[in-house]
C-alpha cells in the first residue's frame, strides 16, 4: 500500500531551485517506503533580495499558509532562508507557530518548517558549532546570516558571499563551482560545511562530492528542509546520495 503525503510550499515569485531540489530528494527514495509526494506551492512576490524586499515578501506568509491549507497539505515549507533571517534572530519560531496557527483556523492543521529554522535545528542535530559557509547574497544580508547563526551559538569561521542580489540569476549560478569556492575556505576547524545558504543557489547535485571531498558533514538549505518536512511527517530521514545529515541515521 502507498501513502500519500502533499507538500506545500511558500516560495519566493522569483525562485525555481526548491521546486526542483526538494521534489528530486524525495522523489528518489526507495520503492520500498510505500511513499508518494505530490507538491504545492503559493508565491509571495519577490525579484531582488534586499531588505525592503524581504520584508514586504514575508508579510505575503501568512495568505500563502491560508491558500496552501485550503489544498489539505500534510506538511508546509517556508523556502525562503534570508526571507526568514532578515526579520531578526530566532524569527523562524515566531513564523513556524504563526503560519501553523493559520492552518489550524483554516480547519486544516498541518505543520509548518522554515528553511531557516531548518538549517539552524540541522546545525544542533549534527552538534555544529564551528561552520562553514557560501551564500550567494550581497555582504550586508550575509552578515545577517552570520549573525543569526552565531545568536543560535554557532561560529562562523569562514564564509564567502557572491555579491548576487538578482533572485533569477542566483537560480543560475553554476553549482560545479561550489566545491572550488570551499577549496579556497578554512574548513579544518569547521563541523560542518553549508555548501548553500539560499535555497535559490543550486547544489543538490554536489553535496556528497563535497562531502567526499572535505571529510565532514555537507548540507544546505534545501537538504536541511527536505530532513524536516520527513520527520514532521514521521517518515525516515534517508535520501541516498544527499549528505549526512539525509542518511537515515541523525537524531531527530
């Protein structure tokens, strides 16, 4: 028998990767899980990702919490890491419960993660306290990311930014050149490597190389997701092929 679990997603206007990275991640697992995911999504409008734009795009969350309940989901997703940090630190727990409270007026509760308090729960799952990271945005909105992770307790102790503030382009930068970017980082002293901190950059298909390559656990926003949306669905967190922290064996 299969089951049948709908996901919702609330994406940026302007974003085309976490519509493909998290459909691919759990689309490829094994036969044997008895599993099927269709996926839904509602836009909130955003083409540049600057702090004006952040902050009217995040206002739109709410109207797609609604919309996406209206469909019954199982499960609802915030893509939009930045979208999150640049209302401040531990502003994913303000949004996690308030979106899921919309759903519950909805009569149709379902739960919700954000990318953003994906990647920080990843962070303590892993016991990451020294990372690693590359993020495609301007240095200001990097900054941001910084500071959110070290609010949380985690040291960043290397990072490299982009300077790429056009959503549509970072959708298009060339994932081959991540692993040369972290080559050029200090990993040594880190745990854990962020190979993407927006879920618009592509990097699902180099996440085990990097993995292989840097000898410490490789992730992103859009693996940190695709961890939570299986385990708020109380399924196995394994994906074969994504990192470590999708290989089955992380605690919840």
């Amino acid at each position: 028998m299969t089951d049948s679990f709908r996901v919702g997603l609330i994406v940026p206007s302007s974003n085309v990767t976490m519509e493909t990275e998290i459909p691919a991640m759990l689309n490829s697992r094994p036969d044997h899980f008895g599993e099927q995911f269709t996926f839904h999504s509602s836009r909130m409008r955003m083409q540049s990702v600057t702090q004006e734009e952040l902050e009217r795009m995040d206002e739109q969350s709410e109207r797609s919490a609604t919309l996406l309940s209206d469909a019954n989901c199982d499960v609802l997703a915030y893509a939009c890491l930045i979208g999150i940090m640049a209302q401040g630190a531990g502003y994913h727990e303000e949004s996690e419960a308030t979106l899921h409270q919309r759903t519950v007026e909805n009569d149709a509760e379902a739960p919700v993660v954000t990318s953003a308090g994906a990647l920080v729960r990843a962070l303590d799952r892993l016991e990451a306290k020294k990372v690693t990271l590359i993020a495609p945005y301007i240095e200001e909105l990097t900054r941001t990311v910084i500071d959110y992770f070290e609010s949380s307790g985690v040291e960043v102790i290397d990072y490299e930014t982009l300077e790429c503030p056009d959503n549509l382009e970072v959708a298009q930068l060339d994932q081959r050149n991540l692993i040369d970017i972290a080559d050029g980082l200090d990993t040594d002293d880190s745990d854990a490597l962020v190979l993407s901190s927006c879920v618009q950059m592509p990097s699902l298909n180099s996440i085990q190389a990097a993995e292989d390559r840097f000898g410490l656990p490789v992730f992103s926003a859009a693996t940190a997701t695709t961890y939570e949306i299986l385990d708020r669905l109380g399924l196995s967190t394994q994906v074969v092929g994504a990192g470590r922290l999708l290989d089955g064996g992380v605690n919840r």
